[in-house]
C-alpha cells in the first residue's frame, strides 16, 4: 500500500500548492503578463510564419488579399463566436476564434469582419504587411514572461555564482601558501560565487516541493565549488594521506597480491589486512589505463560527496515529507562535513556503504505492528512523514542477503566502520520499530569473523590496549598526540572547528527540544546520531576518535539542525507565524556563518596539504637514495610521498609522540636521534617544508621549533647534508664521527 504524506511544502508561510496548481499557475502567467498568444491556433500559425515565411492564417497576403469568399462554414465547422454589442471578437478571452473556412484551391478564406472591411485602395493595396511584424510584440512579453519566471529567479545566482567562480579559479594562489592555507589566497571573487549560491540555494527552497531539480543543482554546484579547486589546480596529490594510499594502490598493483600476516614498518600491514578498498582502486587504475590512482585521487571528495547526496536524500525522506527540510539537511551535512574524511580512503568509501546500509533499514525494515499512531497525520509533526509499509520476516530476510555483500565490503575495507555500523543496528533495536536482530547479528558475525582471520595480527594488538584505553574518556576524545596548535592560522582553525560544532549540536538540540513530535517519528535518526559516543570509553583510534564519532553523528544532526531552521508550514498560530518570520532571517544568515566556518576548517591548514612537485621530487630522490633497508627518518609521515616505496625502509616519524617528549628531543635532536638508530643501520633523515607546516599545525612542536631542529642537525657532526633546496633538506647518519 503507498505510504500517503502532506502535500509537498513550498516555502515559509505559504500553503502547500499541488503541482497540478503550480503548472496552472505557470500557465497562466503569461496571459496575466499582457500576452493573449498561448491559444493553440495562434502559436501554429506564429511557428509555421517563422519556419516558411507565410503569413499567418486569416491574414491574406499577395493578389489574393482582396479576393471576397464565403464567410459561412463548411459543415462539421464550428460557427465563430457572436461577440458582445458594440465589442469585437478578439477582445473576449473566454471564446477561442473558429478554425478559418477553405476558399479555394486550400487557401484559407477571409473572416466575417474581413470581407466586410473595404479593400484598401491606391499603393497601399499592392504594398504586403511586413513579414512577422504582428508577432513581434508576442515574442517580446513572452520574453518578458520568461524572465520573470520561478526558473529564471532560480537561474540567474547559479549562473552569476559560475562566471564568479570561474573568475576566480585563476587567481587562486596556491604555490605561495602561508600560516592562513588558503583562506589568504582565495579571491574576493571566490568568496562571493559561494555567497551568492547560498542565496540562490535559499530561493530555491520557495518551490522546492514542486520544482526539487533547483535545490539539487544548488547542492551540486555548491560542492564542486568548495571541493573542486585544488582537483583543477593542484599539481601533485593533495594531502598526505591520500599520497599514501596511492603508494598502497601501486604497490598492489605491482605485486598483485596482499600479505596479510607480513609485518611492516609503522603499521603498514594492516593495509594489507583490509585490502578491499584498495583492490577496488587498483581495478579503476587498470579500467581508466593510467599509471597511478595520483591521476584521478584529488577528485575522490567531489566523487564521495555527490554519491553521498542521494544516499541521504533517502535517508530524510524517509522522515520528512517537507523538501524544504530535506534539501537543507543536505546542504548543512555537506557544510558540516569538514573533517577531512572524504578524500580517497577506506573511510570514505565505507562511510558510504555504511549510510546505505542505514537507508535500506529504515526504508525496508520497519516490523508489522510498530507503528502505533505514526501514520496518522492528525499526531504527527506537519513535516514528518508516515513510518514506511511493513515488511514480512521473508522480506527481510532476503533484504539481509542482498545487504551481506555491502556488510562484507565495509568490513574488507575498514576496521572502525563496522563497529559504528553495528552500534547504530544495536541502537535502532532499542525501538520497537526496527527490532531486527538478524540483521545485527549477521553484521556482527561478518565483523568478527574478519578480525579473526584477515585481520587478526591487528586485532588482537588492539585489544591489548583496551586495558589502558578503556574507559579513559578524556584521553580518548583528545584529537592526537599533539598539544595546542602554535601560530594564528593554525589557531584560527582549531577555534572554527570548535564553533561549527557547537553551532551544529545547539540547533539539533533546539529542534529536540521544540519538535517533540518530528523526533517521534525521526528517533532513529536521533538514535544514529548517539550510537558512536560511546566509543569515547573503548579507544582513542589513533587520536582520532572525535573526529570519526563527528562524522558518524553528522546525518542525523545536520537532519535536526534543519529542522530548526525551516519551520512547518501551514499552521496558523500566532508562534508558528512568529517562527516562521524569524526562520526566514535566520535561515541565509546560518548558512553563510557556516560556510564561514567550513572554510578555515578545511582549508586553514593547506599548507600541510599541498607540496610543490619540486619537494615531492626531493623526497623521492632521498628514497632512492638510501640502500634497501635503510631507517627513514622525517618529522611527521604529513607530508607527500612519506611512504613512497614502504615496504623496502623502516621509518621513524620522531615528533609524533607526546608533546612534552618532543621538547626533551629539542635540547638535543642530534644526540636524541642518534640514541634512536640502531646500529650498523643506514639512516637518513628527511625534513620538508610541509613537515614544517605539519609540526605547527598539529601542535607537535612549538612555533620555531621546525626550524631550530632542522639547524642543529644540520650543525652536527652526526649528520652529513646530502642535499638541500628551497622545498628541504636530506641528511645522511655518520655514527663513526660521533662520540
């Protein structure tokens, strides 16, 4: 049975409008403008004069103009209307003119008015009416319609947001980034394509329930403008991580096969223990016939970011019958999502996989019987949409075998996502509505049965520190290892995250606490939004805990914090009117503050981010450099191309420790280093620009601490330079002049 919901919303305050009222009105705009030359016989004739050059029908042109015919029909014709005393035919509308009489020889005979008007006489009688001048005036208001159209408003900021944007891009100084990233380097112009396309997206949500292309397109045009730049612009891969995962791609690749109880320097097996992501790379790399996955990686987050989009739409519909609320969720997720984590990565892919998993739940999953009064429009928010149809336990049972290839991918390719995927289950099954315990116990079973096998070495590491880790919620919720972030740029970003967060979570509680009856039917996303926090008491992953339970929290607050910002529609009390006045301000003015803060979040630290070919050049000429074998020593593995060739090196990233050892190492990096390096073992170290960036950026070392370290090996003994340039310098270990 089809699940029935409101009529569609299409603006604050205004009544829902069918779509059938909406083409009415649509259709009767241009009559309403002052042009009568929609009637079907006069739009014939106007195309057949502009295609063949005849004059239009009932207007006789040539030697025949004069020529008297019968005005009386033919049989089987309609007579022409009777117009009212002392007004002509044509000035009432509600009568439609009568098709025009055959003469002779087909030609189209003369109306009752014109064979009574007398020929002209003289020159004028042989002088013909200009060809298309009584359409002339048509076309004008038609034009004049067109542009006063619902799709012209909408189309006009998009295609002023363009030629700004594509205005700007040239100008956009990426080789010479400083403490700001980019933010610095972005022109005026930038800057104001991304404010006019949020002003644009804000008249979209007018007609969004009628006319949903437009809000898409903005949604569209506003993640290619805010995550395609540096894939046009940047000359290397951007962002460490990223580099370093096309080192894993080619290395499979290369080899063709994985080793998964193969130990390798600094973790690097267990890429080797979740290879599904990057197996499914290295198929791209063949089926597009490049080298490398470096020929297509920039572009991974406008990729992840528009398959994300219909994923969540879903996800909102399911909950919400208000396209206003849908489309902003979508557009605030996406501002929101300034973590960093769509580049090309096993989180990113997984994180994708994870919310369709979620959409076919609670799209097909709900049991028989859960529903209670959540399809009554009478106790549910005006927003909210009924609980979807129930399904048999055949159906779900085969919903969970076409899942379990989707539920085996996420655990083949990520170690965290299946743990989030089935903490969200497990919450969901603490409501009645999707109680699906097959389902949880399948994905459990898939999750387990892969870390014992595939993914055991790392496993069974893991759970070694959960005596330490668990429970320390503190420690587990710090971002890294590092200390406070040194410097006004890197400082600048740490502030913005914090402000996007709190902006986030104080509208999503606020729409918690007012819309009571949207989060009875939307608790499950309520529930989504709750399910990772407590993995703040089982482990830090890394230092990045926070950062990964943000982003599994993001759909639901970003649906939530919609709500706050779009009011229902259609009621009539005065606080309904009062919100939705207030909402109509607010609403642009939360979303360019957003837009604010997105920015410096994830282009504040591009200085890390992005390395000249020149220092990507330098490193691997210091790779290449060292025997097989030999220790690698850097700063930090942020930087471009630090696992280039991993499995033939060691490497030591010696500042990424805790900040109070790092200035133990400052006193003496040559002696602290040297003490490091084991013996008879060939080392080099390897120190960039960008490393500079990282060590700032990530709080690891005071402001002016690169620099101090990168002198005083340079003075040591110990160390012998090998090369050096503007983009870094490569030292060579002596141990047999040291003391």
């Amino acid at each position: 049975m089809q699940r029935q919901g409101p009529a569609p919303v299409t603006g604050s305050g205004v009544p829902p409008q069918s779509p059938a009222t909406d083409r009415e009105a649509e259709n009767r705009e241009p009559e309403e403008a002052g042009t009568a030359d929609n009637r079907p016989e006069e739009r014939e004739a106007e195309q057949r004069e502009a295609t063949t050059g005849e004059a239009p029908t009932g207007e006789s042109v040539g030697p025949e103009a004069g020529k008297p015919a019968s005005a009386i029909p033919e049989a089987g014709k309609s007579a022409p209307a009777i117009p009212e005393a002392g007004k002509p035919a044509s000035a009432i509308p509600e009568f439609r003119k009568p098709a025009p009489a055959i003469s002779e020889a087909g030609k189209p005979a003369p109306t009752t008015a014109q064979a009574e008007a007398p020929a002209p006489a003289g020159p004028e009688a042989a002088t013909p009416a200009p060809v298309g001048s009584a359409s002339r005036p048509a076309r004008r208001g038609r034009l004049a319609a067109a542009l006063r159209s619902p799709d012209a408003l909408n189309l006009v900021p998009l295609l002023v947001a363009a030629a700004l944007w594509l205005w700007a891009l040239p100008g956009i100084d990426f080789r010479d980034i400083e403490e700001f990233g980019l933010l610095d380097r972005f022109p005026l112009t930038f800057y104001a394509a991304l404010t006019v396309l949020t002003c644009g997206f804000v008249l979209t949500l007018r007609r969004a329930g009628t006319a949903p292309l437009w809000p898409a397109t903005y949604c569209a045009a506003m993640l290619v403008a805010l995550k395609a730049p540096p894939a046009i612009l940047y000359d290397t891969v951007r962002y460490a991580w990223a580099s370093k995962h096309d080192a894993i791609i080619s290395r499979l690749l290369h080899e063709g096969t994985v080793h998964p109880g193969r130990e390798l320097s600094g973790g690097m097996g267990a890429y080797d223990q979740w290879p599904g992501f990057f197996s499914l790379d290295a198929a791209l790399v063949r089926a597009f016939g490049v080298d490398a996955a470096a020929s297509f990686i920039n572009w991974a987050p406008v990729a992840l970011g528009l398959l994300t989009v219909p994923v969540l739409i879903l996800v909102y519909r399911t909950f919400s019958d208000d396209w206003r609320l849908v489309w902003t969720g979508v557009w605030i997720f996406q501002l929101a999502n300034w973590v960093g984590q769509d580049y090309l990565s096993p989180q990113g892919f997984s994180y994708l996989l994870y919310l369709t998993v979620f959409a076919v739940v609670v799209r097909h999953f709900v049991l028989p019987g859960s529903a209670g009064t959540l399809r009554d429009r009478g106790t549910l928010d005006p927003a909210a949409a009924a609980v979807p149809p129930p399904t048999t336990t055949r159906q779900r049972a085969i919903a969970v075998l076409i899942l379990l290839p989707v539920v085996a991918t996420i655990n083949a390719s990520h170690q965290l996502t299946p743990v989030m995927l089935c903490a969200t289950l497990f919450a969901l099954c603490l409501t009645r509505r999707y109680r699906n315990i097959g389902l949880l116990v399948t994905s459990g079973a898939v999750m387990l049965v892969w870390n014992l096998t595939m993914g055991r070495e790392l496993f069974l590491d893991t759970l070694g520190t959960l005596r330490e880790k668990a429970g320390d919620l503190l420690g587990n919720s710090r971002p890294g290892f590092a200390g406070d972030p040194t410097g006004p740029g890197p400082e600048l970003v740490g502030s913005a995250n914090v402000l996007m967060v709190l902006a986030l979570g104080g509208l999503a509680v606020a729409a918690v606490l007012l819309r009571r009856k949207l989060v009875r039917s939307a608790l499950p996303l309520v529930l989504a939004a709750a399910a990772p926090l407590p993995m703040f008491a089982v482990n830090d992953y890394g230092g990045e805990m926070i950062f990964r339970v943000y982003l599994f929290g993001l759909p639901g607050s970003a649906f939530f914090a919609a709500a706050a910002l779009v009011p229902a529609a259609g009621a009539v009390s005065r606080g309904a009117v009062i919100a939705r006045r207030a909402t109509a301000v607010a609403l642009p003015v939360t979303l360019v503050a957003m837009l604010a803060g997105f920015l410096p979040s994830y282009y504040g630290k591009e200085g890390m981010h992005y390395a000249p070919p020149g220092e990507t050049a330098l490193t691997r000429r210091a790779f290449d450099r060292a025997p097989e074998g030999a220790l690698i020593l850097a700063a930090t593995g942020a930087f471009p191309d630090a696992y280039y060739r991993y499995d033939h090196y060691e490497r030591w990233f010696f500042t990424e420790q805790e900040v109070d050892e790092n200035l133990r190492m400052l006193k003496d990096p040559a002696g602290y280093l040297a003490g490091g390096i084991p013996a008879d073992r060939p080392a080099y170290v390897i120190l960039t620009r960008t490393q500079g960036e990282a060590v700032i950026g990530e709080g690891y070392l005071p402001e002016g601490g690169f620099d101090s370290l990168r002198g005083a090996l340079k003075r040591s003994p110990l160390f012998q330079v090998v090369e050096e340039n503007t983009y870094g310098v490569v030292l060579r270990y002596r141990p047999t002049t040291g003391g």
